[in-house]
C-alpha cells in the first residue's frame, strides 16, 4: 500500500515510518503540518493516510480538518485518525459523509504493531477501525434511534464489534460463538436496519454508520 | 372576581405600609416638631427654654439616621426585594496582645469591653456612610415621608369629620376616608426608588467595598490554585511516575534476562507494555481534569458538545458559532457547565438536560436545564457555591431556580469584552 503518514512529533513520525515499511508497506510521504498533510493527500492520493489530529500551525485539530477537507474533495479517500484522545464528537464528524474508509484509534494502538496494520488494512478496504472506547460510550448511552432499539442485546453487541472493524470470525472469537452463528446474527439485524443491498462490506459500512451516528 | 377578593386585600396591606414608611421617614421631623412644641408651651420669649428642646433635637438629629435608614432598607428588601447594601464600615478583629493590653486597630485599651467601645465610636465618627444616611434622613420625610403619610392624613381627616355634627365637615371626612382608600395601595411605593437612589454606598464606599470582595477573590483563588496544583502533583507521583519506574525495572529486567530465559524477557516486555498503555490511559484522564483537549483544539461550543456526548442523558446543545473567548474564562465555564451536568446526572436523576450557550455585547452567558427532581441550592461549602466562588473570580454569577420536583435551571454570566 502506499501511506502518507501526518505526524508533528519527529521521533512518532520516524518510527511510525519504520514499523509501517517494516510491514512491508511503502511511506511515499510524511507531513508535519496541517497544510502540509493536505498538500500530500492531493499529491498522492495515498492507498490511506495516517494523521495526527493536533498539529501545527495552530496546534488545535488541524490533521483532522485537513483528513475532513481532503475527504470531501476526493470522497472516501480512506484515513487512520490517531490522537492522544478519542472523542465522540470527532468520529461522528469523520462518520457523517457515510462513504467509510474511516479509522480513528488511540495513539497508543501503534503498540500493537499487528492490529496496527490490520486496522491500516481495513480502512484502506474502506471498512472501519474505530477505538473501543468510542463505541464503550456509545454503548452506555440509553437512547438509540433509527431501528436500533429494535435490536437484541446480542445483536447491539455484535453491532458494537462490527464498528470497532472486526471481522465476523474476530467477532465470533471475541463472544465465543460460531461463524455462522455471528453471519445469522448479522442478516437479521441487517434487516432490522432496513440494509437489503448484497454487498457485504457496504452493509457493514451503513450498519455501523447508522449505529454510530445515533442521534 | 378575582380583582374584587384582592382589591381590599391591597387596599389594607397598602395602609399598613403606608403607615410604617410615614412613622419610619418623619419620626425625625416629629422629634424636631416636638422640641418646637415644648419650647413654645415653656414659653418662647425666655431663651432659656430652648435649651432643653435644642439638646433633644441634636441627640435626635444624630442618634436617630442610623436605625431609621436601617429599617428603611429592611422594609424595602422585605416588600420589594431590592437589596440595597448597607455599605457601614466593620471594625477588624480586637485581639488581645501579649502585653495584656487590647488592640482594635485604632488603639490600645486596658480592657475588651474598653477596645470595643473605643472602635465603635471611632469607626462611627469616621464612617463617610454617616453623611449619606443625614442626607437621607432630611430627604426621605419631602419625598416618599409626605406621600405616604396620605392615607393615615386621610383616615385622621375621616374620623375627626365624622365626629362633628355638620355637613361641611361630614364632606371633608368622606372626602379624606376616599383619599385614603384610593391612595393606599400605592402610596408607600415610592420610597423604594427614594431609598435605591439615596441610600446607595457613595462610589468612595462601593469601591471600598470592591477592595474587600477582590482581596477575598484573591485569597480563594490562590488558595484554589495551589490545591489544584497538589492534586496534579500528587496524581502524577502516584500514577504515571510510579508506572514509570516500574516500566523502566521491567525493561531493564527483560534486558538481564533476554539471554538466559527468553521466555522470562518476553512476558516482562509485554507487562511494560501494559504499564505504558495504562499509564498513557492515566495521563489522558489527568489531562482531561486540567485542561480538556477539545477546548484547545475546538473552543467553548464543541468542547461542550463533546462534553454532551460523553454523559449519560441526553443533552442537546445549542451554541452560537464560532464562541472563541479568554482560554481562563472558556475553562471556567465548560468546567461549569460539566459541574452542573454532572449534578444533572448525580442529583436530579434527570434523563435530558439542554445546555445553552449564548454571546451578547457585555459576556458569554451559559444556561444548562434538565428534567430532573430539582431542589438544588447554593449552600455553603457545597459543590455549587464553589463553582460560584470560581466564576465570581471573573466577576461571573451562577443563579439556580430549583423547585422540589424539579425542573433544575441554572444560568452562569460571566462579563466578557467581544473579541
């Protein structure tokens, strides 16, 4: 894949870079600004990007302004928000255009050098990687709309590791059920979402889009 | 109907009212009249006999202004809620010294009861309040004194003309017990904008008092400011410093033992691992206590829609955009906002709360409303008379209207020039 890596911080930069060519994968540029950032997701056009959310010249949410204005002139340009924190507010804004290809992880995830380029992987596939503690808020929250409160508590569960950008056989492993118990689990709630299209991976996009932009 | 039940109602209230603002505002000009009276009765022509109603009106003159301006000031706070401050000047503590002698910052007495007496007459003859409450004293009787005298006037006409057999004075009885009907509900009314207007500190005294509530601004703010400084201190010792240490021996365990015992290594690498996680996850939480991400990167309004989305009710924001302010006074308020949110959640057990934040000339003003079982108050000590305490810093003001049974309004004003 080629990357675009958007990080202020010279030694996360670098070594991002290291782990991420390690893996086999090909850095075709780095920025350390915001302007910087969008110039090189113009330039490039990467296969996806990762960006740090505060950068300079403002030191305020400039990585995510820049991802949030390169995604509406080229839509679904697929991007890996990282940041020091996670917040609601952020995922929905990068949600809200619904064409996917959308990941937004805790820094700290970079740790994991395997489920760091899983979830660089899926979002580039146009899937999700949302961090946990984003979907655990969401969950706690006691006020779904638009089908959602249709769901059965396993079904919401389900739904909640769908967002995170799990597969169905990661779901299966993570609640201890089977494959096709996780598939039928998710065809029912599919239609209970009103998502009749045959496309999978777009059902799973929509699904998690309607889950995660819950009023 | 309901005007019927209540006009008499109004009409008797007003009297009484009345009444006492006349008995309170010309007890002065009553004691001077006295004096006249008994100088004339002993004989105006002797000099002599003036000198006892000229000692009368003096001490009357004098110790009089005091208690009448008082209870001109309490009648009106009491009918029209206007507080007016009193503005009098308090003597500091008298403390007894180790010569044995007492201070009251003015002198030194033999006694307590000496040192207390001393600074009560000092501070009395200093008190530029005197001047003001004299002034009033002589207006008060002109103004609101004359117009309030009218009903018991009209009702003294009344009895006094029905006592008298003819028709002339029957006429000016009916015509007094109108008077005094008619005027009686309104007729103590204007001595509230007398008293807001006269009896008002002078800026000399409104300023000294400023001095006073900035000195104690001050105290609560360094002292605010120093314990907050402790808790992050001692958070950060206990937390990510204490996790420091312990990542750094495990990393440097794991280096003895990458050799000998691999497996050893590998199990320690993963714990510092999980030490470096958790401590990140702790910064994060400190960070967020101090000062929160959002409000550097976003301001006021995402920071508090953020904030919506993270509590447990459903709050809906409604914001001007964009709301840029003082980065102090953005704090201030989200910190409010989430203190008030939290007692939403907490207290209330409410399920939706709105938050409303609004910019006008003169400051930001932030509102937070929820469906909660109310009786909330400001009580000394508690969470919202501390959070009253941190907006007054920027001369701000929390009012909560909090009925049992909710609903919970609270409104936070914080004075801000437009940027």
């Amino acid at each position: 894949m080629r990357i675009v890596v958007a990080e202020d911080l010279y030694l996360l930069r670098d070594g991002m870079v290291r782990l991420i060519e390690a893996c086999g994968h090909e850095v075709v540029a780095t920025a350390a600004t915001g302007p910087e950032t969008l110039d090189a997701l113009r330039t490039w056009r990467p296969d996806v990007s990762v960006i740090d959310v505060r950068m300079p010249p403002n030191q305020s949410d400039e990585g995510l302004q820049a991802a949030l204005a390169a995604r509406r002139e080229m839509p679904g340009l697929p991007v890996l928000i990282l940041s020091q924190h996670v917040e609601q507010l952020y995922a929905r804004e990068l949600l809200a255009d619904g064409s996917g290809g959308v990941g937004y992880l805790l820094k700290e995830s970079v740790f994991d050098a395997d489920q760091f380029i899983g979830a660089l992987e899926r979002v580039a596939a146009g899937g999700t990687a949302m961090d946990p503690s984003v979907i655990a808020k969401l969950l706690s929250n006691s006020s779904p709309g638009r089908g959602l409160e249709q769901l059965t508590e396993r079904e919401y569960s389900v739904l909640g590791l769908m967002a995170e950008g799990l597969s169905n056989q990661a779901i299966g492993r993570r609640l201890f059920l089977s494959d096709s118990a996780i598939s039928k689990y998710t065809t029912t709630m599919f239609g209970k979402l009103g998502l009749n299209d045959d496309d999978d991976s777009n059902r799973r996009v929509r699904a998690v889009l309607t889950y995660l932009n819950k009023p | 109907m309901r005007r019927l039940g209540t006009w008499p109602a109004r009409v008797g209230v007003g009297f009484v009212r009345a009444c006492a603002v006349a008995a309170v505002s010309l007890l002065v000009p009553a004691v001077w009249a006295a004096a006249a009276a008994l100088g004339i009765w002993w004989g105006p022509g002797n000099p002599w006999s003036w000198t006892a109603p000229f000692a009368i009106v003096c001490v009357g003159t004098l110790a009089l202004p005091r208690p009448v301006c008082r209870t001109i000031r309490f009648l009106v706070a009491r009918w029209a809620a206007t507080v007016i401050p009193a503005g009098y000047r308090q003597g500091g503590p008298v403390t007894r010294l180790s010569t044995g002698y007492w201070w009251n910052g003015f002198s030194y007495e033999r006694s307590r009861r000496d040192a207390v007496l001393d600074q009560k007459m000092r501070l009395w003859w200093s008190d530029p309040a005197n001047w003001r409450d004299l002034r009033f004293t002589g207006i008060v009787p002109f103004t609101a004194g004359v117009v309030a005298a009218l009903p018991p006037a009209g009702v003294a006409a009344a009895v006094l003309g029905f006592a008298r057999p003819e028709t002339a004075a029957h006429l000016v009885g009916g015509l007094g017990l109108v008077v005094a009907v008619a005027s009686a509900p309104y007729a103590w009314r204007p001595v509230v904008p007398v008293a807001v207007r006269f009896l008002r500190p002078s800026p000399a005294m409104a300023l000294a008092d400023r001095v006073d509530e900035l000195t104690a601004q001050r105290a609560d703010a360094t002292v605010a400011q120093a314990a907050e400084i402790r808790r992050i201190e001692r958070d950060l010792h206990d937390g990510a410093q204490a996790r420091l240490v312990a990542l750094g021996l495990s990393v440097a365990t794991a280096g003895k033992l990458m050799d000998s015992d691999p497996d050893q290594a590998r199990a320690l690498m993963r714990d510092a691992q999980a030490g470096a996680t958790a401590s990140l996850a702790e910064l994060r939480e400190l960070i967020r206590g101090i000062s929160p991400p959002v409000l550097n990167e976003r301001g006021l309004a995402d920071a508090v829609r953020a904030l919506a989305l993270d509590m447990p009710l459903d709050v809906a924001v409604s914001a001007a955009t964009p709301l840029r302010l003082d980065p102090p006074i953005e704090s201030a308020v989200y910190f409010g906002i989430a203190e008030l949110l939290t007692n939403a959640v907490k207290h209330a057990r409410a399920t939706r709360a709105y938050v409303t934040l609004t910019r006008d000339d003169t400051g930001v003003i932030a509102e937070v409303e929820d469906d909660g079982r109310g009786g909330a108050g400001i009580r000394t000590g508690g969470g919202l008379a501390g959070l009253r305490r941190r907006l007054a810093a920027f001369d701000g003001t929390l009012e909560i209207t909090s009925p049992p049974g909710g609903p919970t309004r609270a409104r936070m004003m914080v004075p801000c020039e437009s940027l």
